[in-house]
C-alpha cells in the first residue's frame, strides 16, 4: 500500500499563482487624491466597479501596505484612457519591512482614443518579504492636466 499524507500547509502552497490577494483584508491603501465617484477599492477589488481615479491631476501614489510581510509571484496593472490622448509613465516598486523602495519597472505607454486605450501589464516576479507596493503614475508627460485613472491592480 502506498500513502501520502498531505498536510493543510501543503495544500495551502500547491495553490496557483492566480488566486489573487483579498487585499480588503490583508492590507491598508493610501492614496494622494481620489474622486469619490471612483475610489481605490473598485480597482483593487475584484469585479467592482470602474476603477480608481483621481481628484487632481498631475503625479499621483497609491501604495499598498501588506499587514504582514508575504512573498509576491505575480502583479498585474490595468489602465484604460478612451477620452483623452496622452503619453502616461508609471514607476512599480516594492519594499521589505523598514527597507527603501525598489524599483520592478517604469514603463511608458500612448493612450488614444483612436486606437490604444487599454494598457494591461502582467509581471511575474520573486519577491520576498514584501511589505509595501507603490505605484507612481504620471498621466500625462506634457503639459501635466491629466488625471490618472488605474483601473486594476491584482497580487499574488
């Protein structure tokens, strides 16, 4: 007879890397400004809403506080710009408990709404440790009237 015994620990990290983080529960959002008819949590919660944007325009932050350090295998950045043409940068960094932030990558896309109005950027990573994400957004490179809008942004 052959036998395995499988302790809930193992089974807890055979799980795939797309079961995305409930972060209403393991996390804390701070954001620079947001428009009360588009808050974070639409973006950070999955399935509701139309996503976040903000209040002012010009550079924004929204960084996510882990309440516990954890290991990151993958995040995925949604952006959907179908009213105005404008050239967006975005910068990705990620810090361990007390650390400084370091950069995963700074990238910049053309929205128009002629053609390119969504950006969907899906990154697998190997982070340990992570206690904080933080993500910059520049929406717009000039003249900066914009407003940045994020429409998801999913972990695990």
């Amino acid at each position: 007879m052959r036998k395995v015994i499988k302790p809930d620990t193992v089974e807890a990290l055979s799980q795939t890397q797309d079961d995305w983080l409930d972060l209403e529960d393991i996390a804390t959002v701070e954001v620079t400004s947001e428009d009360p008819h588009f808050p974070i949590e639409s973006a950070l919660a999955s399935g509701r809403g139309s996503g976040w944007r903000a209040a002012d325009s010009g550079k924004q932050t929204i960084r996510i506080v882990l309440a516990y350090p954890r290991p990151l295998r993958r995040i995925r950045l949604e952006f959907s710009e179908t009213d105005v043409e404008r050239t967006q940068e975005f910068t990705l960094r990620w810090s361990e408990a007390g650390g400084p932030f370091r950069e995963i990558v700074r990238q910049q896309w053309n929205f128009s709404p002629q053609g390119s109005t969504s950006e969907i950027e899906d990154y697998r990573v190997q982070l340990e440790k992570v206690s904080a994400l933080e993500l910059i957004l520049k929406p717009a490179l000039a003249p900066d009237t914009a407003y940045a809008t994020l429409a998801a942004w999913r972990l695990s």
